[in-house]
C-alpha cells in the first residue's frame, strides 16, 4: 500500500509539475502596429476605434504595446491625444517610424531610414508609457549588410531595442475586407469576415507555436502582431478571449520581451516576417507542418469568404 501511495503522490507530483509548466509555457504579449489613425472608416470614428481597442483590452485586464507611427496622426493634436491614451491607460507605446517607408526599397538610405525613427521619437518620448522599443516596417531589418548592421548598430548607440514579433499574422488584408464590405453596405454581415478571422489567427498561433518547439525545443513567450484598425476595434475582444480558450496566459510585452529568444539576431540578410521564420530560414529549416500559410497572407481565408460570396 505504501508503495502504491508513493506511486499515485509521485504522478500526481508530476500531474502538478506538468500543469503549472504548461500554464507558464504557452504566453503571448499583444502589440499594435501603425496607430492611432485619424483616418475615416465605417461605423466608427478614430476616437472610437481607439477607444474601442482600449476598452477591449481593459475588460480583458490585458496590458498591451503600440507602436506608433506618427504620421497616421500622432504629429497632430487630435491623434497625439489618442496615442497619450494608451499611455494613461498603463500600456507601452513604442516606434515605428514617421511614415511608414520600407527599408528595402532601393529609394530609401539607411540614413533616411535612421530620420524616420528619430523623428518618430521627438513625438513619442512625451508620451505616457514611452518605451525605447522599435518595431520594424513590414518587419524587413535591411536587405543589404549595410543596411542590416548599419540599423542595428543605431539601435544599440540610441538605446533601442529591436521589439520582436514572433506570432505575425494578416489581419490587415482581413481589415481591408472588411472596409470594403461596409463601404458597400454598412449593415452588411461581416460575420464570416470575423469567422475567418478568428480562424485564421487560431491557425498562425498554433503553426508558430510548433515552429518555436522545433527550433527552440520549447514554448517561447509569443509576441502578436495586430494592427490599430476597425477590425480589431471591432473584435479584439473575441480574438483575446479565443486564446484564453485556448490555454494561453497573456503576459505584458515587457514580460515576453525578457525571454532569452528576442536576443537572437539571425544572420540572414533578408529576414522572414516572424522572428521564428527567420531563424528557420537562417537555420535551412525547409516546409513544416503549417509552414505553407505562414506566408499565404490568408489567402485560405480569404478563399472561403469568395465561397461564401464574400
């Protein structure tokens, strides 16, 4: 009986071990990329769109990071207003440059790009909850040695960290479809839009889930890439309350930022979108499980919703 006892206290002990890992190793930090906009959209003003985004995260008791790109709004009053309101509402706000320009376009010095984030800065570091993190357009660190160490090493002399993504996902062309949806017919039914959606993050989640398990032989904290836009407005609360769902604890990007992997700089002159895909890439890492729509721009998704005549 004894031995029998040591027996059910022992897998037990190993049940409790197994299950308090699990709650520690799958965790995500949400962050926002090109915000605030003062650009027109249906069914909600800018104020309201970043109200909206802000009261999803409240109600969720989630702590966030955006990052912002000045020119969408923040070099204005009425959009230095809406980015400030991130900040008082306890989240990061971190850069992304003025405009938007893309480091790989052959019209672009790394000089150029460098004003960008400098600029940028001018008009963030007054913000509540500034952070010096920089959050790479389109995610392309430089397609040249030049540009690619000429970049890094600004970051390290200005104090700057390279703010990660490693769960990237579409939800821009999502957005996108559902503008054009609602600029047709603003009571239209855009629940297969949010469907997909929904779908379409669950599927990336779990691909980069399992590529950070293949190359990492564990799960990394994860870091999302979302965009401030009506969709997310709309439904931010749903895609938060589906990872919760799914057994993900959410964590503060400055708690996701502390795990050993957002260190790693991979070699690869032209880096992939997720941080994951590009040391894959540099690794040699060839097709994977899911690997395929992690470069399909959810073009799956979209598929389904021309089916539904969407």
């Amino acid at each position: 009986m004894r031995a029998s006892l040591h027996g059910l206290a022992a897998a037990a002990l190993a049940l409790l071990l197994t299950c308090a890992f699990g709650a520690r190793a799958q965790s995500l930090a949400f962050t926002f990329d090109d915000g605030p906009s003062v650009a027109a959209t249906p069914l909600l003003s800018p104020q309201q769109r970043n109200q909206a985004l802000l009261d999803a995260l409240a109600r969720q008791h989630v702590s966030a990071a955006l990052f912002v790109t000045a020119g969408n709004g923040a070099d204005r009053p009425e959009g230095y207003a809406l980015a400030k309101a991130w900040g008082d509402a306890g989240h990061a706000v971190g850069n992304h440059t003025m405009s938007h320009p893309d480091l790989h376009s052959a019209k672009l010095s790394v000089e150029q790009y460098q004003q960008e984030l400098l600029e940028c800065d001018a008009i963030i570091r007054t913000l509540p909850g500034y952070q010096k993190w920089f959050r790479y357009t389109f995610l392309r660190e430089g397609n040249t040695p030049e540009k690619r160490d000429g970049m890094r090493a600004f970051l390290q002399q200005h104090g700057y960290r390279n703010a990660y993504v490693s769960l990237d996902t579409s939800d821009w062309r999502f957005d996108a479809k559902l503008r054009e949806v609602l600029s047709k017919d603003a009571r239209a039914d855009t629940a297969p839009i949010k469907a997909q959606y929904l779908a379409h993050v669950r599927q990336r989640a779990l691909a980069y889930r399992a590529l950070s398990q293949q190359l990492q032989g564990r799960d990394i904290a994860q870091v999302i890439l979302l965009h401030h836009n009506l969709l997310n407005a709309l439904w931010l609360g749903d895609v938060i309350a589906q990872f919760k769902e799914m057994g993900w604890q959410i964590v503060t990007p400055a708690a996701a930022f502390a795990d050993p992997v957002y260190q790693v700089m991979p070699e690869r002159a032209a880096p992939g979108q997720s941080l994951l895909l590009s040391m894959g890439r540099s690794l040699g890492l060839g097709k994977f499980p899911g690997g395929e729509r992690l470069l399909d721009d959810g073009d799956h998704e979209m598929a389904v919703l021309q089916a539904q005549g969407k």
